[in-house]
C-alpha cells in the first residue's frame, strides 16, 4: 500500500484511528465557502468526532457554534466554543444536572418535543438560575423524535415561551431518514419544503417568529440552500467523511479523511487476509455501498472488509492477485465514521503523511 | 417496569451499563461445576467484560486464568492472575513489545498460525529475555485463523520446538461459525471431532504430543465434554450472556447479567418509544433472535429494540397496550454483550437490585 513504508505509522500500535489533516482542511473549507455562499449558519454535530481540537478547527472555518448530543459532548465542547446546541431531548435528572453545569458563559440551546421535558428543563433551569434558550423538535419524516403536527409545534412554542427560565428560540429538524444519492434527492427536498412549510406557516399564523430554523445533515448537506426558510445546518460527517458518505455520492472517495490503520496479523486461510481492525475498531454497521461489507482500503476501496469479528477483519482477496504479507500495514476507511471514531480512545494526525499530533476522543460516553 | 422505583438506578446518567452480581455468580457456579464435572481446564475469554473484577470474580470460582486478544486486556488481567493465554496472532512491533512487557510473574502462552508471527515472537521474545509458550492455532472449519492442514500443524509445532525463547504448549481453536441452537449442534460436534481428530492424529504420529488442546465457546459451552481430547475450554460470554446467547438456547433469559439502564426520552411519534440506549451504548450488531432488532428490554423480552440511531433507540409499541412516560426508566439486553460492554466506561454493579459498587472496563483499546 502506498505510504505504508512510513515510520511513524509503522510504530503505531494497531488499530490506530488517523485522521488526513489536509483533507479535513479541504472538507471544512467546501462547507465554510458552500454556507457563506447561500447565508446558511454552520453549525457542525461534534458527536462525529468527539474532539475539541477538532470543533476548534471548525470554529476558525467559520461554524458559529457546536451541535451536540450528549452532556459529555457539551462539557468537551464548552471549551473551545461558548455556543452549544444540544439537540437531544433533555430528559433525566442526571442529564440536566450535568448540562446546567456547564460554564456560565456558555450559551446554551436545547431543542424538546415534548410538555414533560419542557418542565423539566424549565424548573432545573430555573433553580441553576440560568436562561436556556429552546428549540421546538419537529418531526420532517424520519419519524424519531420531533412533534408531527403544526398545532403541536404551535402549542409547544407558546409553553416555552411562558415557562420560566427558558427563551423560545425556532425549531429544529432533522432529515435522517434522507439516505438518498444527491442527485436523487429532488424527491426529498419537495418533501421537506412542504413539510416544513406548513410548520412555518402555522407558526406565522401564530406570530411566532422562529429566529431559528436548524436543520441540515451530511448526506443532503449540499442541497440545504433550497430547503426555504432555513438558517442553520447541522452536518457531523462531513469533516471527516466515510464510505456510506462517497456510496452516496456525498463526498468523493478522495475527501475520506479518516481511517484505521490495521495490521495483517494472518492469511492462513487461502484467498483471505485476516486485519487487526475488526468490530471494536471499524463498528459492525451495515453500510450503503452496493459492495456491502464494514469497509473499504484507503489506497484501494475494491478491497472490501468482507465480514469482522471483534479483533478480526477479514479481506476476501480470492477475485484478485493483490497479496500481502503478515505484518504489512493497511488503512480502512469504515462505513460510518461515528461509530468508528467512538471506539477509539486517540485520532493520531497526519500532515503530508506523517503523525504530527494526537488528539483525545475527549467525548466519549454521556 | 419491576423494580424501576430504585433509587440507586434513578440516579445514574443513562444509557448506563448494570451488572446483575447474583446472576453473575449464578453464571460462574454453572460453568465451574460443568467443567469440574468434565475435567475441563476453564480459561474465560476476558474480552466480554474487560473489568479485572470480574476476571477476579471467575478466578475465584475456578478459572485456571484468563484469555485476552489484546494487550491492553493482557496487562489489566495480569493485575489479578499469573496465568495468560493471548488468543491473538503475535503480529507488530507495538503489540509484541507491550505484551513482553507484562511482569515477570506472568506466565504468557500466544496463539500463532504462521512461520511469519513465530519468527517475531522469537527474536522479541529473545531479546526480552522471557520464555513463552506457544500454541498452534487450528482452523476448525470457521475460516478466520488457523491453519488449514495436519501437515501445517506438525510443521509448525516443530518449528516452535526449535525457535529460541518458546515452548510448544500445544493447540488452540475456536469454533465461533457454530451459532446453530444448542440442540441443532450433534452434526457442528461430529465434524468438530472429526476434523481436531486429523491435528492430533498427525501430531501424535509425528510423536508430538499437546499438554493443551484448547477450544470451547459460549454457544457450544454444554457440549465441550463431546470434544475427544479437549483439555481446556475459554468461552467468554457466558459469564453475562446476552439476547444472542438466550435466542439459542445456550442460556435462558434470567440468566442475562448485563443490561443497559436507559431512559424514555421521547413518545412524540405515536405507537414508538425512544429511549437513549442507541447504537453507542447497545452496538448496533444484527442478532440471532428471529423477532430482529438490537436487544430487548430485560423485564419483557417481547418489546424489542426496533432500530437505533448513535444516541436513540425505537421500540416498536404499537401492537402492546404498554406506553411508558418521558422519563420511565427500561432496562434493555443486547444481542451482543461483547460490543456494547466495549462502548461504556464503567460497569454499575447490582445486588438485590441496589448499585452496590461500579467497576472499570479498564481493558477497552489495545
């Protein structure tokens, strides 16, 4: 594999998660350029990365602030921006607590569906003597989380602005279920312009006036402009990117700037090699690539981890002539790099190549 | 849900891991009087829990020592036994160093299947000025590592015999492609005879003779004493079990140990649940249960984990009367303990229900 012959990957135990810091570079400066253009605020999900060095970078490209879905995600965060959403309902004594705590110069959003967790958030808010501001969680179709009518969205909005401690900010929506290539995304963007729509007429009807309408996800990142009404997106993939994201046509192949180097520990069995990067490393998530699969090699993504056990990750290479040795050195890109990045306690940093730095995965866990 | 009044358990930020402590000793007496009874030497894999309490807990019940496939479990369970087996080819710099550098008191035995990873853990092993013991890992029909052919085998053990700084201890093998139901498992028993009984025959006739012939796994647990000529099982998962194990009758459902303690965050679609037990903290691994889904909640194994996102789970609740709350507390039994034991920091320990005390899963990483 090209590059493999370098020396401070070579004396890295594997799995080792690395991260192309020129190509995060690329990746935040499209998006930085892509929602100055259309007048869009940015403000990436840090739950793809979970490190503050990380948001730091994203916040000198121009993100206004850090989405987050964990308490531990806001702590981590909270130290470099003092802008924090958190877009996960603020549910449980333990949760609250723990996001009331953080500095008081932080500027804190929570977006709710619900009357109980309003309350909540309203009487916990009131007694850490704090002004939280609110998002109203609407339901676009992925059908999670998020209220799923206009009259509820309404009414919701009128209780958060009577409830103590807390400002009524907008609402917030989140296309997951959008998994679409983006040239076949038409379909979904009609869809979430009606849907929408008719959220924000309701609330005009009502003079409420969202100063706030987040949305936004990676794979339909770059058709955000003709969401109407929109003001902010929420992408978390796209600083890194993964094989589901380029089986998308989301990003190239080439904007992956994130990988797992494993070692090739065993090709006893004939026609296969055996990697040190297996579910504990790469995460066994069924992916989006017609190859199936828990991902690709870096250098040549026709070489597929075929199926993966815990500590193992098996590469069918019976189809081709290509044969490594026990002991070279390979670099997966796994489907999704959310779940990958989460097994690993350090992103190493590669600039032109070579390990520059070492980053904490600061945020895992709640 | 019964017993979801508990103070101790309303305290935790969720999703947290629990461990049922009566139904962990159950688990341990179980398999310390099967093996007893059998003759069988027990090494449980350690790579289920990472805790050295819980290592500590099946020491205590007879373990002979601990089996890992990674360093980092290596040198957590070195912490509470002299007896190690790495069950992971020996393969990279890094991974060899840090396993040499276990105390001295540590009697390390390493599985291997190629002249490649012998070669190395020799000169490590010579240079580190430690004696190591050395298996010779089998391929019984999963595919994965091992080598194919008696031939290979006996080539291989000679080659131990002759390399500087190792022993030849004996064989080691996993049949981890055997998840039929436990009562399904006649023919996976006749071929596993069938093919160790080639090994040993060849071993015997080239007068080599193994002190260890390790196997076993937690779904062919029961019938490790059908083996002819096992001395040593290592299932891991047993000591937990999980919706996997139960879904083939290699437990029964009161014997899950492990559960996830989650809360109900959100109902706002009709006929769906939404708890914060996603695919961080559950692992979003396909299961063997024929109803689907990624666990199911411990007190009503009919309400099953639909689908998960990184930090959601959806339960299917529209064919059952039962609506929780927002902030109801559920207890949930993944399919694969393995994986999500891997997502969380630390393991709340239960007894009589109340958390008692909270261990470590020091031995996540490499």
């Amino acid at each position: 594999m090209r590059g493999m012959e370098n020396a401070s990957l070579a004396a890295l135990m594997t799995p080792a998660a690395l991260v192309d810091l020129e190509r995060v570079e690329a990746n935040l400066q499209r998006v930085s350029r892509y929602t100055r253009e259309h007048g869009l605020r940015w403000r990436p999900h840090t739950k793809t990365h979970k490190t503050a060095e990380l948001t730091a970078l994203q916040l000198a490209a121009g993100a206004v602030g850090a989405t987050v879905a964990t308490p531990r995600e806001a702590e981590v965060m909270a130290t470099v921006t003092p802008d924090i959403l958190f877009a996960y309902p603020p549910v449980g004594a333990a949760r609250l607590a723990k996001l009331l705590s953080l500095p008081a110069r932080t500027k804190l959003t929570v977006a709710l569906d619900s009357p109980e967790s309003l309350a909540a958030l309203s009487r916990a808010a009131g007694q850490a003597g704090r002004d939280i501001g609110v998002l109203v969680e609407l339901d676009l179709g992925m059908r999670r989380v998020g209220v799923e009518t206009p009259e509820q969205a309404v009414a919701l909005a009128r209780a958060i602005q009577t409830s103590p401690a807390l400002t009524w900010r907008g609402v917030i929506f989140y296309p997951g279920h959008v998994r679409a290539p983006l040239h076949q995304q038409a379909e979904a963007v009609r869809e979430q312009n009606t849907r929408l729509g008719a959220f924000l007429e309701a609330l005009a009807r009502a003079q409420l006036k969202p100063e706030v309408v987040s949305g936004g996800s990676t794979p339909m990142l770059w058709r955000s402009h003709e969401v109407k009404g929109l003001t902010e997106i929420r992408p978390g993939i796209n600083v890194l990117n993964d094989r589901n994201t380029a089986s998308i046509g989301a990003c190239a192949w080439d904007d992956c700037a994130f990988s797992v180097l494993a070692t090739v520990v065993s090709t006893a069995v004939p026609g296969q090699v055996v990697i040190d990067a297996g579910s504990k490393a790469l995460a066994k998530e069924e992916g989006l690539a017609p190859e199936g699969g828990y991902g690709a090699l870096l250098d040549r993504p026709d070489i597929v981890v075929r199926n993966v056990s815990e500590e193992h990750g098996l590469l069918d290479v019976s189809a081709m002539s290509w044969r490594p040795r026990v002991g070279d050195l390979v670099r997966v890109v796994p489907n999704h790099v959310c779940a990958s990045v989460n097994l690993h306690e350090r992103l190493h940093v590669l600039r032109g190549g070579t390990v520059t730095d070492t980053w904490a995965v600061a945020a895992r866990g709640w």
